[in-house]
C-alpha cells in the first residue's frame, strides 16, 4: 500500500505528470509555427536584422585582384640575393585606387601603399620598416623574404560563386558590409511579422490614469512592448481587454485578422475567470500546455485563421520568462530564421538556490567577471514571480535544469544573458 502511495502522483509532489518539458514545448512550438512566405527587396542598410530569403552567391572575387596588406615596397623575390642585402632602384608609386602601370624588372621595386594593385613583375611586398634608404636612394632588402608576403590574394575574402550568406541568416552589420563589398545595393528578405499583444483583467488600468484601491497598473504592455521592440516585427499595441466573454472575443477577431502572432497576458491560470480559452475555442483551436518551468508554467497555445495565439501567464516575470523562451524562438519560426537557441554560459553561484527537480527554473541573476575570467553569479534579491524588479535588476537567467535540486555556494551553475533577441 505504502509502494502504491509513492507511485501515485500527488499534489504534493514537486514533479507534475501531466506537465511538459521545456524541450517538449519548443518543439511543438515549432512544429506549429510556419514561416511567413512574402518577402521584399530592401536597401542593404534597411535589411539589419532582417532574415536573407536566399543564400547569397558572390558575383565575383572579393578582393577582385592581388593587392598590398601593407605600406612597403613591391618586389620579386627572385631579384633578392639569397643572403646579404640587395639594393634596388625605385621607379615608382602603386597607390590604392591608382596602380602604377609599369612592368619593374631585375633589380627594381615599387613604393606601394595599403590597398594598392600589386605591380606586374611583383610578388612579395616588403614593409617598410624593414627596408632602408641608402645615401643614393637605393632601397635596400635583406634576404629572408617570401613570395606572397603581405599580399592579400585575389578572392581571399570571397572566391566567386561561394555562398556568402545563406538562406534564413539573421543580417548582421558585418553582412551589410560583406553585401557591400560584393556591390550588391538591395537584397530580398521576409517581410516582417506582425505581432499583435493585449493585457486581460479587470484589476488593470493603464499608466496616467489614477489607480483605485484594489487596482494595479498594467506593466505588462510595457514590458513586453519592450522586448518585441528589439526584434525585427511590426507591433500592434492592443491594450487592456476586461475579463468578459464578449471583449475577448471581440479582440481575438479583431488582431487575428491583422497579426501573424497574437501574446495575451493572464487570465490563463486553471480555475479563475478565464474568458481566454472559450473564446478562442469558438474562434479557432486551444491548447493548454502547463510546462515544468517556474516561473511561467500555463501557456495557451492556439490558432485563429493563419494566426498563432500564445496566451502568457499574468505574473510580470512569467510573462517575460515565457517570452525569452516561447514567444521569442515562435517568433524566430515565424520569421523563417534559422532556429538557434540562446547561448549558455557556466558560472559559480555566489549563493545557495533552493530547488526542486522535475522542473527548469530561470532564477534572475546578476553576473560579473571574476579576476580569473570566470563569471560568477548572485541572484537579484527576491525571486516571486510577480517581483519585477527581480528582472530589472538583473543582466541573465541563472537557468537550474529538470534534473538540478539545489545549489551550494561555489557550485557551477548555467547563465543566459538577456539577449534572447540576437
Ligand atoms: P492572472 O494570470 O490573470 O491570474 O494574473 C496573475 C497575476 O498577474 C495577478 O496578480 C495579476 O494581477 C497580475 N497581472 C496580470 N496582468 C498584469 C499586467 N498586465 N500587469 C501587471 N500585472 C498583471
Ligand atoms: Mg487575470
């Protein structure tokens, strides 16, 4: 009997039964989530953070021709004597943009500048610190020089026809740069998605109007106003819907005929008033995931038409928790990005962290280099999910695993920056 009262799941467990891992949401996540398929050409600079629609082939070599890494004096090696110093004659400048048009023969160099075409008859350029002038205005050359010195070769960058960025790349500064070096001016990427976002509950007003007893202001928009500024998305503000059947319905239509992604937050919790889920069951399909995180364990995952609906938990960290790692990997699917996930970084654990397994817990933390490079982590005070200063004051999520059930101080623990946009 007592066997059987072990294997029963109770609620006293840490460990819910019925709940799903992180990484089982993230894959239906994108099992669900489809690409947007229209795309546009855009003005290189215009297409920062944008996603390439097709890989980028290079037209030609980049550098197209040899030229000089340095400032120096362009030779053949076969003109330098094997030991000693060989004196040439100089019979001329290669400046950048403006090659010298000679040939140089035995016994003469070019001066060249940085960037220059190397001269025909050249092969090696020699720095200029390691040359001298003699009295007559010789150059003079040690031995000890090799073919190809300080020269950039042609197509060393990029050789023509290699694949320079590839289809779903997240553009980059240094990818405008590559974009410009090839003399491409536009490039076609998806078009953005439309995100729409509303809060829900009737205890929230919006910041500038006066707050009642038993009100609060609705920090959430901001919040999350925030986080979807930072990545490539066209935002439609909602506002606050009250918790009645009909707004909600009313909204659910209304941005599901505008918005690729429609977030909610509240009202998603087992057993309050929740007019979330029956409207959108009228509307289009719900799911109910409750997933073994804290904080952030109920989402709503549904479709309206071609739109996804992902209802957010009501708690401020919750809802940035889930965003960082549910709203922001749909979005990346969304987009037609390639899926990468956050990086993680190991750091030691000033303090001790009281933890269950059976679940992933994102703690907020404040990480900082130690002398040796290593990062080392405390956590930001207080951790309840509706604490948000929690959040504010922190740089990273000190991510505690399924399996982990508690840190000592010293221990190693994983990190993930606070650039889930990037
Ligand atoms: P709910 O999921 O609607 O039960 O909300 C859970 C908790 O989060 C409650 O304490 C709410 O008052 C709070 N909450 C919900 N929405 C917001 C919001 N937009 N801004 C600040 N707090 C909120
Ligand atoms: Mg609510």
């Amino acid at each position: 009997m007592s066997d059987k009262i072990t294997a029963d799941p109770s609620c006293a467990d840490p460990f819910d039964p019925s709940s799903i891992s992180l990484a089982e949401a993230l894959e239906r996540i994108e099992q669900r989530v489809l690409p947007v398929h229209a795309c546009e050409r855009l003005p290189i600079r215009e297409c920062l953070n944008r996603v390439n629609n097709e890989a980028v082939n290079s037209p030609h070599n980049v550098p197209s021709l040899p030229n000089s890494a340095m400032d120096g004096f362009a030779v053949a090696i076969d003109s330098l004597a094997a030991g000693g110093v060989t004196e040439l004659e100089e019979i001329g400048t290669a400046y950048a943009g403006t090659p010298f048009n000679g040939n140089c023969e035995r016994g003469q160099c070019v001066r060249i500048m940085t960037g220059a075409l190397v001269p025909a008859g050249t092969d090696a350029v020699i720095m200029q610190e390691q040359a001298e002038i003699s009295e007559h205005g010789k150059i003079r050359i040690e031995a000890d020089h090799r073919v190809g010195e300080n020269i950039r070769q042609a197509g060393e960058d990029v050789r023509q026809g290699e694949t320079v960025i590839e289809a779903g790349a997240r553009l980059s500064p240094a990818d405008l740069g590559v974009l410009a070096s090839l003399g491409l001016g536009q490039l076609q990427v998806k078009r953005k998605p439309v995100v729409a976002f509303f809060s829900t509950g009737d205890e929230l007003v919006s910041v500038g109007e006066p707050l009642e007893p038993g009100k609060i202001y609705d920090s959430n928009r901001y919040s999350l106003h925030g986080m979807l500024s930072r990545l490539a998305v066209d935002i439609i503000d909602l506002g606050v819907v009250r918790d009645d059947p009909d707004s909600m319905r009313e909204v659910l239509s209304k941005a599901s005929s505008q918005a690729d992604l429609i977030i909610s937050t509240g009202g998603v919790s087992v057993g309050e008033a929740d007019y979330v889920k029956p409207a959108l069951a009228e509307l289009g399909t719900t799911e109910f995931w409750k997933i073994a995180i804290k904080p952030g364990r109920p989402l709503t995952f549904g479709q309206i038409g071609a739109s996804i609906f992902m209802g957010l938990p009501g708690n401020p960290v919750a809802v940035m928790v889930t965003f960082s790692q549910f709203v922001a990997p749909a979005i990346e699917a969304l987009s037609g990005a390639q899926a990468h996930r956050p990086a993680l970084f190991r750091a030691r654990a000033l303090e001790a962290m009281r933890k269950k397994p059976g679940r992933t817990e994102f703690q907020r933390g404040i990480a900082t280099l130690e002398q040796n490079n290593q990062w080392q982590v405390g956590k930001t005070g207080k951790q309840g999910s509706g604490i948000l200063t929690s959040m504010s004051r922190a740089n990273c999520f000190i991510v505690l695993p399924d399996e982990n059930a508690g840190v000592e101080a010293g221990d190693e623990v994983s990190i993930q920056f606070f650039d889930w946009s990037n």
